[in-house]
C-alpha cells in the first residue's frame, strides 16, 4: 500500500518514514503477546515501517517478539537494533550482532545502532560495524543518546563520517537538543531519530497540549507527537502495543498544527537558550 506518512532522508539519500515504532517493554509479558503482535503488524500496514528495538530490551525478549511480528512482511521494515555498550568492543559487536539476527529471524538489519557510550573506543566499535556492513549483515549504523561532543569524537574517528543517525530523547517536553545536537546532526544531513516521543507518558497534567487536543478532538499524546514529526530531519519512533494506540498515532502524523499553536507550546515549553547536556531514559 502508498504510505501516506512523511519520510526523512538518511546522509545516503535513502528515505525512511518519520513515523515508526518503538518496542522498548513489548515482549515482556505472555498475556499481551497476541495484542503486541497484532500492533506491530498494523502499524506496518498502516506504513509505520521504520521499527526499532535492542538487545537489552527484555534481554532480548522484544527481538524474539518482534521476530515474530515479521514473519512475512520483513522485506517491508527497515527494520533497527542496538547492542549494548559492553558488547561494543569489535568481537562483541559482531557476536552480538549474530545473536539479534538469530532472535529477529533475518539475515541482516538496516540499521544498527550503539545504545550509549561505554569505555570501548569509538574507533574499535566503528571498525566492528564497518566489518558487519561488509559482510551484509548489517546496511546502515549509527549511535545514540550521543550529545555534540561525542558526535564530534565519532566524526574525527576512522570511518566515523559513516554515522547514519543518532537516536535521541527528544519531545516537547524536553527540548534541549534544539540548542546545538539538532543543528549539528542537520548540518551533516544526519537524522535524529527521536525516541519516547511523548515523554512515556509523563507529560504535564495541564498544559497547551490539553487546550490544542479539546479544541481539536484528539489526545494531548496526538498532539505531542504531531509537534515532534512536525520538526525537520527527525523521525519518531512512539511504542505502542495496542492496535487502537497504533491506529492513533498514525492519525498524529495527519496532524498539523496551526502558527498560534505552536507559539502556545513554545511559551509553556520554551527552547533552551544555552546547553544542556543530554538527557536519557
């Protein structure tokens, strides 16, 4: 089927959706499996094909889960994993990069990612992705929860130019990317990939988020995702595991929100007007 979300290009020029799904916490509990399942299938019917997920989550219960979900219509994802920072080492990458193909039940990802920063060299786990992307086990790699220095260490690392992306925390309610990280990565045609693009559900009890969603008709999480998707050069990756939640946040993608909206969102939540170092959950 035509997608009708937006997409966002990668440093290569390949495009991406804007909107995907995140699965941090599926695949943890046996009683919501089938419900789980049946969202990640949606959303990729629905052209929420850009699906993320880890080693760590669930100890890598959410890539068995997620395995699962893909049974059929893999070719369809761009499908993205992480491998955790103590594993970052150039053995270990490539270990566990085989262990999450084997839970995922494909041959290669699109996209493998760096969870956070640990004491393994940058140089040594770059070296490990670009062995994995020759081998085809691998198409695409890049880190996350990295700030601007860290995105500056990886650029001056051998082969660091090859960063596709960097998966961050990023929301109305946490703007402090805006400051520098946002514009570094758009100066290198590099996309954010905004992860808990509703703060996990912790935004404020009341705010211009309620006033915008009642005159709208919507959630106050609709209209939170629809601000983030609405910034350029950042894709989003909500969880959801209910079919009616996927089916919501792809309405969000629909959604537009007018100059005097955003304005309001900008009063409550202000950008930042100096650095803060990054925040993560």
């Amino acid at each position: 089927m035509t997608s009708d979300i937006a997409s966002v290009s990668l440093p290569d020029g390949e495009r991406i959706p804007a909107l995907g799904q995140g699965t941090w916490e599926m695949g943890e509990a046996p009683a919501r499996r089938a419900a789980e399942i049946a969202a990640l299938r949606c959303g990729i019917e629905l052209g929420m094909t850009l699906i993320d997920t880890a080693e760590m989550y669930g100890d890598g219960a959410t890539e068995t889960l997620l395995g699962e979900a893909l049974a059929g219509v893999r070719d369809r994802v761009f499908l993205v994993s992480k491998v955790y920072p103590h594993n970052a080492s150039r053995r270990g990458v490539i270990a566990a990069c085989e262990q999450s193909l084997k839970r995922l039940k494909t041959d290669r990802l699109d996209l493998y990612l760096l969870h956070w920063r640990g004491s393994v060299p940058l140089a040594e786990t770059v070296q490990a992705f670009e062995a994995l992307r020759a081998a085809g086990k691998i198409r695409h790699w890049g880190v996350s929860n990295f700030d601007t220095d860290d995105m500056e260490e990886l650029l001056a690392a051998p082969g660091g130019d090859a960063c596709a992306t960097n998966q961050i925390l990023y929301n109305v309610a946490r703007r402090g990317p805006e400051f520098d990280l946002l514009p570094w990565l758009a100066a290198r045609k590099m996309p954010a990939m905004a992860y808990s693009p509703v703060d996990h559900a912790r935004l404020p009890k009341r705010s211009p988020l309620d006033d915008i969603a009642d005159a709208r008709g919507v959630s106050v999480f609709q209209v939170a995702l629809a601000w983030v998707l609405l910034k350029p050069g950042v894709c989003a990756i909500p969880k959801s595991g209910r079919v009616e939640h996927v089916r919501d946040n792809h309405r969000a993608s629909q959604l537009r929100l007018s100059a005097d909206e955003l304005a309001a969102l900008d009063t409550y939540f202000k950008p930042p007007r100096s650095k803060r170092a990054l925040e993560m959950l």
